[in-house]
C-alpha cells in the first residue's frame, strides 16, 4: 500500500513538473534562430575548451591528417589564442553573462568583440542562450558578414524522463549550461555530429579549493591561454564578481557534472559518440581515450 502511494505521489509530482516546463516553454521559449538536431550527419568535432592540459594535447590537434577529417568548436576567450587561427573553428559557444550586458570584463570583453569583427575571415557560428540572443546582438555589435548567431533553448526539463530527449531533439530545451562546456557539447550533438572529441575538459574545479583567513573561498586557477603565474585567487561569480559561498559553489559544481550526465545519455540515444581527451579531466560521463 505504501509503495503504491509513493508511487502515485510520484506521477503527481511528475505531472505538475511537466506542466510547469510546458508554461515555462509558452513563456520563455524562443522558437526563431534556434539550434535544433540536425538531420545532416557530419563526421567529427572537437571541442576545445580552456583548462590548463589543452597545452599536452595541441600536438594532437594541429596534425594535419586530424584536421582535415575534423571540424572543430572553441569557446570563451580562445580567440585570443593563437591556436583559433590555425584551426579556424566553425563552431563558438558562449554562455557567460558578461557577454550579453555590461560587467566589471567590459574591456576584456569588447577586445574580444572587436577581433571576431575585424580578423575572423571564415564562416563561423556563434552560439548562446537563446534567452540572451537579443542581448548578444545588440551588446557585441557584431557586423562581420562570416559570422552567424543562433540561439540554443536552455530551459532545463522537468516532467517525465521518457519525453527528455524529444525536447532536446526539437530544441525547445537541453541539459543546464552549467558551464559553457556543457553548452558546447550540446551544440556539438544537435549540429549533427556522430563524433565528438573533448580537450581541455579538466573540471578540476574541486581539487584545489582553499578557504583564507578572511573566510573567501579561494581556488588555483589558470585557463590555457593565460601566461602568468598560477596563484590562489578568491572564486567570484562572473555575473556580479561577488565571491562564491562554499556550499553553492559545491553545489553550482555538481549540477554541471550531472549535466554532462545528461548529455551523455541524450548522445547515446541518437548514436552520437564523446570521447574525452583529456587525461586529468574529473568528468566521469564520458568514454575515454585509450
């Protein structure tokens, strides 16, 4: 008897969850200028992201016989790298608000901006929350004829498992964007490919946390692109560069892990395999390179 209440109490729950997803979807949901799975097959992506091993793995990556058979997504601040013009993405993934209104980064940001307008001389997709769609255009001021915008529908399902991957599919939602990367390997599976390398995917965001004498939660950090020295810095939040509680920190970091769960499963369902490059990486969603 008790089992069968739970159980009931559990499709209620479920039920309310779904309707809640489909009002959010009436009321949020963009539905023009949306990524969507495509019904192209392509071969293969890679998705270079910026943790600090990409540097072990840029051999790999720059071998020619890789990338002639290989298109390839970069993200963030890479355009700074020298290695953005050598493998002359198709594909850019950004997800960080600091790129969609104005923010302690504004010069950093608007540096950026500037140098996809002047020096990105191939056809290129940049992709962000459809929610901040509008925002982006409108902030980033992007007028370079090689560069496209499309929207990606970040409104996290809720309701019963059997309809995610539909939802995902017709892009009218896909896994949190915790962090961009979860973003990118989104975009990498809805783009149609059946193979997807990942690179400097080292989440290690929870090996070297420190707590100082002030009571701020502190970090080692280092992207690849950055040539300094390696420091504990106090984490901030990127929206409003207030520092980061431990306990929401903590959590932030287990909802993108449970997000690239997610994705794992969706690839999965569609035949699309991920291969994770990177040796040091803490995501235990995807296969391995042997």
């Amino acid at each position: 008897m008790k089992s069968a209440i739970k159980k009931i109490i559990y499709c209620i729950k479920k039920l309310l969850d779904f309707v809640f997803f489909l009002i959010l979807i009436l009321v949020n949901g963009k539905h023009k200028n949306v990524l969507r799975l495509s019904k192209c097959k392509k071969n293969k992506i890679a998705i270079i992201a910026t943790g600090p091993s990409l540097k072990e793995d840029v051999h790999i990556i720059l071998d020619e016989d890789y990338k002639k058979q290989t298109d390839f997504l970069m993200l963030n601040f890479s355009a700074f790298d020298s290695l953005f013009f050598k493998l002359r993405p198709r594909h850019y993934c950004l997800a960080d608000p600091m790129y969609f209104h104005s923010s302690w980064r504004d010069e950093e940001v608007f540096r950026f901006f500037n140098l996809l307008n002047n020096q990105v001389e191939w056809p290129m997709t940049i992709y962000v929350p459809a929610q901040n769609l509008k925002q982006f255009v409108e902030f980033s001021r992007l007028v370079n004829s090689n560069i496209k915008v499309l929207g990606v529908n970040t409104i996290i399902y809720n309701g019963f498992e059997k309809f995610r991957s539909f939802f995902y599919r017709v892009g009218l939602s896909s896994p949190p964007p915790q962090t961009v990367t979860n973003l990118a390997i989104f975009v990498g599976i809805n783009t149609g490919y059946q193979n997807i390398d990942l690179f400097g995917v080292d989440h290690t965001f929870l090996s070297a946390l420190m707590v100082n004498e002030k009571n701020q939660l502190c970090q080692m950090y280092s992207h690849s692109y950055d040539e300094g020295e390696v420091e504990y810095k106090v984490v901030t939040r990127t929206d409003n560069n207030k520092i980061w509680k431990v306990g929401e920190y903590i959590i932030a970091c287990g909802n993108m892990f449970l997000s690239h769960d997610l994705l794992e499963n969706y690839a999965k369902s569609i035949d699309c395999r991920i291969i994770n490059n990177t040796k040091c990486s803490m995501i235990d969603s995807y296969e391995r390179k042997k």
